[in-house]
C-alpha cells in the first residue's frame, strides 16, 4: 500500500542563496503516479530532496504520512526506493558486492525479486562496477532499490541515461508495481516518452511554482501522447 | 551494523593496508639506524588515513565510482548514527600512526626530532597517551568538516560571500592548529601544568567535533 504526501505552503531558500520553491500547496495520495516536469532549475529535484528529507523546509511543511521527512525517520526509509542520477557507488565493486552491501540494511529484502530484476534488466552478478556504463549503473540501482518491495518510489531523473528497451521495462514496471501494490511513485524527469500512458498525475514546476497538478486523463483531455508533450512544452513557455 | 562498513572498507582498501605494512616492515629492517625513517613512516601513516575521508563521507557532487552521500542518506539508518559510523570507520584508518607515536617514545628516546618542539618524555605516559587521541580525533574531524564547509561555500552566489567564508574556515582552523602546537611546545609547558595541554587540545577538539557533526546533519 502506498504512501500519502502532504505538502502545505511549502517554501525552500538554499542557504545563502535564491529561493527554490514557493508557497506549494497539494496532496498526493497513496498510489498516485505522479510525474514532476519542469525546466532545470525548476525545483524538481528539491522536492524530491525534501521529500526524502535531505533538506528541512523553509516555510510551511512536507509530510510524508504524516511525518516529516528531515527529522530523519529512519526506519519509514525501509519501504522507499530512491533512485537517483546523484547515486553514485564505488568503481572498485562487482554488481554482487553492491547488492550484497545494499540489501543489508532492508529487513524485507526480496532475494526472489531481485532474481527476476537481474534477468530482466540482463545484470550480471560478476561484472564490475567500474567498467559499466552510465546506464548500466542505473539498470543495478533499480534492482537493488525496487527489492525492497517499496511503498513510496522517488525517481530522480534517472531514465535519460537509460536506452530505450530498458527505459520501457522501467516505466513498464513502475506502472505494473504502482497497480499491483498501489505504491506511491513520484517520478521527477525531462523525457516525456511513455509518461501518457502510465502515470495518473502530473505535475508542471515552473520557477519553484506548481503551475499544474491534475490528473493526467484532465490534463490530456482525451488527446494523444504526441500532445501531451506539446502541451507541457507550451505550458512552460507561455510565461516566457 | 558498523562491522558492515568496516568489513566493506578493509574489503574496499585491503591493497593500500598491504603495502602500509610491507613498507613499515621495510623501513624499519633496513634503514632502521637513521631517524628520518621514522619522519617518512609518519607521514606514511597520515597519508592512509587521510586517502579514504571522501569515501566515508560520501561525494556530494556527481562523483561516479565513489559513494554518494545522497545514497547514505537515503538508507534506514538514523543520520546521527551514520554520523558516528563515520568518525569509528575514519579512527580505523589512524590505527597505524596512533599505534606508531604510542610506541615511538619508548623504543626511540630523541623522538623529539620527529615531533617538532615537543617532547614525549616531559609528558606523564597516560596523559601523553590522551593527548594523542585527542589530537586524532581533531585532525579526523578537520579533514571531515573542512571538505563539508568548502562545498556549503561554493552553493554561496557572491564572491564576495565566499571569499569571507574562507577566510573564517581556514583562520579557524589555523587557529586552532596554533593552539594546539602552543599548548604541547616545550617552552610553553615547562612553564605550565603538564594537563594544560590536554585541556586545550581536548576542548578544541571537541569544538571542531561538534562543528562537524552539525556540517554532517545539513549537508546536502
């Protein structure tokens, strides 16, 4: 079962520096499937910072069922998957030394579900960190991180570096476990492929601002994929 | 839990342990009459300890093939244990030179020429012992915030800001540092208590601990 999220007059100033997000107010429910789009720099992967608790607010709060992230509930981070272009391991480990370091700190750790990601997304157990691509990489983070059987998934931007047949069976099996185990996904990204058909929200960040957040059958409004990402283009650019 | 990363460090830097050893057995067989051995062995051994700091505390930035802190951070782990995992896995890591200026006054009574101005001898042994983890504990806490501070100071947007932020981290640090070598010189403490420069050493430690500890806790 997924997560809820709460996010009440929401505000983020990096210390020292500019504002990042302002005065935003809306809730995800459990097993909502919500795409974050905006320009860079439009704050998608503070939020999800925040939603993590990596960061404290500066105005108003972020509860993720009912808790607040950055007061560092350690053990609600059990049932998250977090999936991130900032996750980085070290060059010198085999893809077994990762997932054997990993899965140490999860106690429902699925070893049969790990099994079937392997196959699925052709990870090799011996193979070495250090001569795997940027994808590559990717490809062993989702294993290790969708064997936790999560509730709550955060996806940080992490399907450009993918090819396209592994980036069809990670938005095929985001959208399977979003309706099988009704998890909460937030899915922060700039590739708009495939996004219609799976997600159930989305979410249109502009300078901080939640521009939109709906439900993706009222954004489209019965149109095609090849619209959806006109539509999202045009929305983003209309203030400029 | 800590064993877990443990066992991954020595894992992850059994190589560089290897040749620590092969190299103190070397020294020490063959050039073991000549002093500046012992000089060159302690800067071996702070060298190991200072090489894998990045590693523990994780890169904040897009650093492929070393650990990420957002990856730390994001485990079920309470951050303020991380925290103490941390400083345990870095203390392993200053084994061999805590080791090496426990022993070196007793098998080698001019260990003054290694230490600059300080002598070993003048010090009661349990003090001298302390003293020395205490001074660990500083320099491992320095090399821990010190990296934390530089990349808060760089997310500032003025030059102007950063220059000054600077300034205040390298002259805290020098001035701590002035403190410490202050406390243990010889001059300073024939004319003082021998504990003096424990206390101040410890307090100044201490101070750069908490410091870091609060680095940590916000540093992403």
């Amino acid at each position: 079962m997924g997560v809820n999220i709460d996010i009440q007059h929401l505000g983020y100033r990096v210390p020292h520096g500019k504002q990042v997000l302002t005065d935003m107010n809306l809730k995800i429910a459990p097993g909502d499937f919500v795409a974050v789009l905006g320009e860079n720099g439009a704050g998608k992967t503070t939020l999800l910072d925040l939603i993590l608790g990596f960061r404290k607010p500066s105005q108003g709060f972020l509860k993720v069922e009912n808790e607040k992230p950055y007061q560092d509930n350690w053990n609600s981070r059990q049932k998250i998957a977090y999936l991130s272009e900032k996750v980085d391991i070290p060059g010198d480990w085999s893809v077994d030394d990762f997932l054997k370091f990993n899965e140490y700190f999860y106690t429902h750790y699925n070893h049969d579900i790990e099994a079937g990601y392997l196959k699925l997304f052709r990870v090799k157990r011996t193979d070495r960190l250090g001569n795997m691509s940027a994808g590559e990489i990717r490809r062993v983070q989702i294993v290790a991180a969708l064997s936790v059987e999560p509730n709550l998934i955060v996806v940080d931007e992490i399907t450009a570096v993918l090819d396209i047949v592994g980036r069809r069976h990670f938005m095929t099996l985001l959208k399977e476990l979003n309706h099988k185990t009704k998890c909460t996904i937030v899915l922060a990204t700039n590739i708009l492929e495939d996004l219609a058909t799976n997600v159930s929200h989305v979410m249109l960040l502009r300078d901080g601002v939640v521009k939109n957040f709906e439900p993706m059958t009222t954004f489209l409004g019965g149109s095609e994929q090849a619209v959806f990402s006109q539509k999202v283009a045009d929305l983003l650019e209309d203030d400029q | 839990m800590i064993f877990h990363f443990i066992k991954r460090d020595f894992i992850s830097h059994r190589l560089p342990w290897i040749i620590l050893i092969l190299f103190t057995i070397f020294s020490l067989m063959f050039f073991s009459y000549n002093h500046l051995i012992y000089l060159g062995l302690l800067y071996a051994y702070l060298l190991f300890a200072m090489t894998p700091m990045t590693e523990m505390t994780g890169a904040k930035w897009r650093s492929q093939h070393v650990m990420s802190r957002s990856y730390l951070l994001a485990l079920p782990v309470e951050r303020k244990t991380l925290f103490w995992f941390t400083q345990w896995r870095a203390l392993i890591f200053f084994m061999p030179l805590i080791s090496f200026c426990y022993i070196l006054p007793t098998f080698l009574p001019e260990a003054h020429r290694i230490y600059i101005n300080f002598v070993p001898q003048n010090f009661p042994v349990g003090i001298y012992h302390v003293l020395v983890l205490a001074m660990v504990v500083w320099l491992l806490n320095c090399m821990m915030s010190l990296p934390l501070g530089f990349e808060k100071v760089w997310t500032y947007p003025t030059q102007q800001k950063r220059l000054w932020a600077y300034i205040v981290m390298i002259g805290v640090f020098l001035f701590e540092l002035f403190l410490i070598i202050l406390s243990c010189s010889e001059t300073y403490l024939y004319a003082s208590h021998p504990f003096f420069p424990l206390i101040v050493t410890s307090a100044v430690a201490f101070v750069r601990f908490y410091l870091t500890r609060r680095s940590w806790l916000t540093s992403l």
